[in-house]
C-alpha cells in the first residue's frame, strides 16, 4: 500500500521530497547532506498533497471527477 500510495501520489504532481515526508523516509532527497541541512517538514506542501490524495480517492470510491482546490500559502 506504501508503494502504491507514494507512486500515485508522485503521479498527481507531489513533489518526491513531499511524498518522502509523508512516509516519514529518510533517504532520497531527505538523505546525506540536505537531510542534515534542510529540516524543514513542508507542513503546507504535506497538507496539500493530502487533500489532493483524499479527493482523488473519493472520486474514484463516487465515480466522479477530483475537485482538487489549491491551499493558499500565508505571507
């Protein structure tokens, strides 16, 4: 479920860091030298990429078509 989840996830344009933070990896773009020096979580890039999924479960549990909204960022 993993596997699927990041891939199709990877799939509706999240970023690869995004979807390493959402399964919590420590490799890839999280791993060496920007894992040391890059902490930040991506609070608003994971809460989007979750909205996102959630709509695209939905319409494919309804039958319809996503309705993904875009999450404002705040200055």
């Amino acid at each position: 479920m993993r596997r699927t989840f990041a891939t199709r996830l990877c799939d509706l344009g999240t970023a690869p860091h995004v979807v390493e933070q959402i399964c919590k990896h420590r490799s890839g773009h999280r791993g060496g030298v920007a894992g040391i020096y890059n902490r930040s979580v991506y609070v608003n890039e994971v809460r989007a990429a979750l909205a996102m999924w959630a709509d695209h479960v939905r319409a494919l549990v309804e039958g319809g078509e996503r309705k993904v909204v875009p999450i404002q960022r705040v200055s």
